[in-house]
C-alpha cells in the first residue's frame, strides 16, 4: 500500500513540474511575441515617417 501512494506522489510531482515548464515556456512566448510587435511598430513608424519626407524632398529639389 505504501509503494501505490510513492508511485500516485511520483506521477503527480511530475505532473506538477511539466505543468509548470509548460506554463514558463508559453509565458516566455508571449513575451517574445510582444517584444517582435513592438520592434516592428517601431519599423513602421520609421517608414511612414520616411514616406511622408519624400514629398517635402521634392518640393525642395
């Protein structure tokens, strides 16, 4: 009887740490996943700003 609770606590430790390493690794994803959107919003901008200096170049020249 001893040796079930052993095995039934050995299952659920592990059930617990890949719960665990599964819920780091989705969370270090959506990091990531903010980190990506905001470098291209920042890419964006800079090409729309670009895109809008054209016109004044040329009025210019």
């Amino acid at each position: 009887m001893d040796s079930l609770w052993i095995v039934i606590g050995i299952i659920v430790l592990l059930v617990v740490i890949i719960g665990i390493y599964l819920w780091s690794t989705y969370n270090g994803l959506v990091r990531l996943k903010v980190r990506v959107d905001e470098a291209w919003s920042d890419i964006t901008v800079q090409l729309k700003r670009r895109a809008d200096l054209i016109p004044n170049l040329i009025e210019t020249v």
